[in-house]
C-alpha cells in the first residue's frame, strides 16, 4: 500500500472518531505508524496482547480504538481474541498486516500468510482486505461496526519484500 494511502487512512480514522492508536510496528503498516508517531497519537507495545488489553479498557470506557499488529501478531493473539474482545464483544477495529501474501516472500511468513484466511473465517471476525483504491469505504464500514460495537479486521497485504 502506498505512503500516501497509509498517511490518509490514519489521518481519516482520527477524525471520524479513533482515539487510540495501539499495537506492535510492522514494516507493511510503516507509514500507517510513522503518521501516529509524527501526531503524537500512537501508543507502541512489544506484543499485541498487550495492545488488545489496552485497547479493550479504552474501547470499555467509550474511547474508540484501533489495534495495528502484523499476521504473526494475530496468529500470537487469537486467545486474546476470543477469551476478551469476543467474549465480551469489545469493539476495536484490528489493523492486520499480512505478510506472506505473496508466495515468494520469506519462509518464516508463507505459512502464516497463507492460513491467515482460514484462521479469520474460523473466528468469524469480520473482515475487508484494504487497497490504496478502497481505502476510504472499507474505513466507513470499520467505523460503522464499531458504532455498532462490534469489532472488525482491515487487512493490508504486503506487496513487497525487504
């Protein structure tokens, strides 16, 4: 996804309503976190059970919030996921980067990238894959989920390697 697209789609949820930036850095989402950063906005933890906890008490207490993590993160997750955010049906809108989209990426991200899809279905989460061209619709229906409060995965694939 484009820089450009990254910046708008951070700066675009902070104004129709996400307070809460939180999650774990991951080069796919980089200008997505670099914009949070530069605002002053983001809140950075080592893993993302930890950000789904804060994220929970936040979304608890009416302040809407968003969780960024990369797929390895979610995968890690998935008890969070469903013992808290589901289980109470907290809502939070998940920021998914998905490494080993492509089948030429790393090997350490081919197999998690491709049950990715798998895993979401099994966890009836949600879910819209994000582009530079969809960007703004699939941000309305994440926000309209949450006003509904229900919780919900934007997913960006990543187009490159590094």
């Amino acid at each position: 996804m484009k820089e450009k697209e990254q910046r708008n789609i951070f700066d675009y949820l902070n104004k129709n309503g996400i307070q809460n930036f939180v999650g774990v850095p991951d080069s796919t989402l980089k200008y997505f976190v670099d914009q949070g950063l530069r605002k002053k906005q983001i809140i950075i933890t080592t893993r993302e059970e930890e950000a789904i906890g804060i994220s929970a008490g936040m979304s608890m207490s009416k302040s809407p919030s968003l969780v960024f993590m990369q797929n390895a993160g979610f995968a890690n997750s998935l008890s969070t996921i469903t013992s808290l955010v589901e289980l109470y049906n907290i809502p939070m809108i998940f920021l998914i980067g998905w490494r080993g989209y492509r089948e030429d990426d790393a090997p350490e991200h081919t197999k998690i990238g491709k049950i990715q899809p798998d895993l979401i279905k099994i966890l009836g989460l949600k879910s819209k894959i994000i582009t530079d061209n969809n960007w703004r619709k699939s941000c309305d229906w994440a926000l309209k989920k949450i006003k509904e409060d229900k919780f919900c995965a934007l997913i960006v694939r990543r187009e490159f390697l590094d």
